[in-house]
DNA sequence: CTCACCATCCCCAATTTGGGTAGTTTTTAA
DNA sequence: TTAAAAACTACCCAAATTGGGGATGGTGAG
C-alpha cells in the first residue's frame, strides 16, 4: 500500500486523480490540496510515502515546496507532475531533489506507474523530460574543445598539485621530487599550455579538466 | 513499424528477443549480432530506427560501440541494454549520446516501452537508473557550502581578474589602479578567504563560485 | 565622529619564473 | 636490437613577481 498526498490547484484533476486513486489497488490517497502552502505541514500529518506536486498553484509554487519538504524530510519522495517541460523548471526541479518528473498525461496508469516506480526507490521521468535531462547532463560533460593537451604522467601530477594551491616545496615534498626538478617541470607544463603563471596554468587546467 | 538493430553477445537472449520482435506489431528487427566490432558498417546497411546495444560484448564495448556509431550516424537512437548500473557506466552512455539505458528485465515489454519511447524522440531510463542520473547531476550543481564569504566591490573585482591568470601589474592596468592598490586588495582577499597565494585564491574562487 | 572601504605608497624577504647545463632512465622508432 | 627521442632528475643564476608588514589620506554612511 502506497500512501500518496496529492497538490493540484485544478479541482477537477484532483477529483479524478481521487477517484483514481480510490479505485486502484496498492494505492492509498491520504490527502488532496489546492495549494502547496502549508505543504510541509500536510506531510508533517501525513507521512506520505510519495508527494504528487503540481507546479503552477496559488501562492507556492511546486518547486518552491519542493524544496521545503526536501529540507524538512528529505526521505519523502516528491513526484512532479505539471505539463511543463521547460529546461529551467527540469532544472530546478531536478536539483530540489525531485524523485520523478511525470507530464500531465490523459491516462493516469502513467502517473501511478511513476509512483511505484518511486516508491521502489527508483526515479521516473516522462520520455521527453528523461531526453532533456540526458542533453543537460551531456552539455555539462562533454567538453566541446578537443584540443587535445599532451602532458606526461609527472607533469600531470605536478598540475594536480599547482591546482590545489601548493607551491613549489609543497609540492616537491608530496611528490618526493626536488624543488628544481618541480621547478622544470612546471616549465615544461607552462610551455605546453601557453601560459606563464601558476593562476593562468590553474584556470587553464580546470577549464580544460586535464586534471 | 520501427526499425531495430539488436547487439547482444548471449545467444539465447538475441534470440528470445528476436522472437519477441517478430511476433510485436509494430516492430522489426533489421539485425541482430553477437558483437559491435562492425557496429557502424552494420548500421549502414540496415539503416536502423533504433540500436539496441548490450554493454558487455566480445571486442568492442557497447559504450565504444555508442561513439563511434554517434560519431557517424547522429541521428541514430540507441538504447542501452545492459545489467550494469555502476555510476561510471552510466555515465560514460549518457555522455556518449545514448538515447537511454533500460537495464534487462525478465519482460521484453519493458525493452519495447523503452523502444517506443526512443522513437518518439524521447529518452528511456529504467528507474534505478534515473535515480542515479538525477543524484550525478544534483551533485553537479547543487552547491554543498554556504560558506559566505563577503567581498567588497573591489575585492570581487580584482579576484576575477586574477581568475584570469593575470599579474598585478596587468590588474592594475585593467582596474585603473595602481600595483600598490593591487596589492593591498589582493592581500585583503588572501585574508578573507584564507589562503596566502594566488593558484589557492584562484581556486577557492572557483569552488566557492565567488566570481 | 567614528568606522569601513578605497586608494596610494614604502620596505623587505621569500617565492616564482625563465634561461641555461647535464646525467640517467624510459619510450619509441628504425 | 640498437639508436634516437622523450621524459625525469638535479642543479645554477638573475630578474621579476609575490606576500606580509606598516603608514597615510580621502571618501561616505551610520
């Protein structure tokens, strides 16, 4: 048995998705709103296993409560459920700690498959928000410049250490080298990434992830 | 009627799947291989809707596989099929431009959903998979410390441009300041930030996303 | 009238940087 | 297999930059 609260502002939805609910197995509707504005403490009185948000209501917004509930209880699965797929509301929504993202469908076996899938302490996404949030990700990750910088195994350490702060003796000391030996290393690494100073060779290493 | 090209190295599977394909409306399986070595000529030829790729393959991995045949045909779903659920997997897939990442069921249906979904331009991620994905990319960008460190006007200034790798003498020439001035806010930010050089400034900037 | 911010300047020691040389090991290629 | 190339180690030196200390005014807000 899946207990479920419910924040939708349009009433109709609601009662069907009541109804529903009602009528199917394994599901339990514990509660029903309008809007999410005492939110945290309607989960508070119920202790849901999975919230089914909305977005767009009076006052606060779905994100908005999201986040709430998140900080309070951050065990309860929250469900987005708007017709909405804008990346910036994915994005927020994604980052609040949602547990899914369902679009509005007109057949609610949808919205009960994503709230089983959650309470299973799985994620769900509608196929056309999962596409967006696979482009997001790749964007984050794929470095779009292959410009490929070769650095040998020491000149790469040596880098990893200039990122983190260290100087020359510091850096000597963790790498067991002497200061001069790091020294002509990091002349060759200033070299082959065209810089001439330890922030611009740190911004450089990090832009182009090479450590 | 989509299309599908099927690589799976176990046999009883590619042929269970077969005999699923071929007995589901609406689907029609091209190929079906026991490995990805010539997974870009194959495609070629049959001009797939769908790939339907196993990770763990005989030669080529299905991830290699993924990019090489993203790097030729773009356009091309493909769909990872696999058992594996390791962070590393999964995301080495969505960067490569997989269109989603269904891990093998007992029930084909779950395949021919996720099929579906591909070909309607979305993406398919099987729950314990979206759950992953979302956590990787919440980690991303949601900021861990509020730790706030509070800048003057001048400070944030000359800390941007020190991002930049540059030396005192090129920050005073971009501020209007003098070397001395340089030299006084940059030793207030040391102060502020807790560090006493420029590569540890620049990188707690970073960190702390301060410019 | 303070206080915080901004700006300028000074000194000095330490560090960093850029230019060499030179021997050893490891890799690569012929 | 051998020879050449690259990488790694270490050192010297001189110039430039940086880091830490302090001092002096001029603002503008509370």
């Amino acid at each position: 048995m899946i207990s479920i609260v419910l924040f939708e502002d349009n009433k109709s939805l609601r009662q069907s998705l009541k109804l529903y609910f009602d009528n199917t197995e394994g599901a339990y509707l514990a509660g029903a709103y309008e809007d999410a504005n005492d939110a945290v403490a309607k989960i508070r009185k119920h202790c849901p296993d999975v919230v089914l948000m909305d977005i767009q209501m009076p006052g606060l917004s779905g994100i908005e409560a999201l986040q709430r509930i998140k900080a309070v209880y951050p065990e309860t699965k929250v469900l987005i459920h708007t017709i909405f797929e804008d990346e910036h509301r994915i994005f927020s929504a994604v980052c609040g700690g949602a547990s899914g993202y369902v679009l509005k469908s007109p057949d609610p076996d949808d919205v009960w498959q994503a709230i089983q899938d959650v309470h299973k302490g799985g994620a769900h996404m509608s196929p056309a928000i999962a596409v967006k949030v696979m482009q997001m990700f790749q964007n984050q990750f794929v470095q779009s410049q292959p410009t490929y910088i070769e650095l040998t195994g020491r000149e790469r350490e040596v880098l990893t250490c200039l990122v983190k702060g260290m100087s020359y003796k510091m850096i000597a000391d963790a790498c067991s080298l002497s200061v001069h030996t790091v020294h002509y290393h990091i002349k060759h690494i200033y070299e082959k990434l065209h810089v001439n100073s330890a922030p611009e060779a740190v911004v450089k290493a990090i832009e182009q992830k090479l450590v």
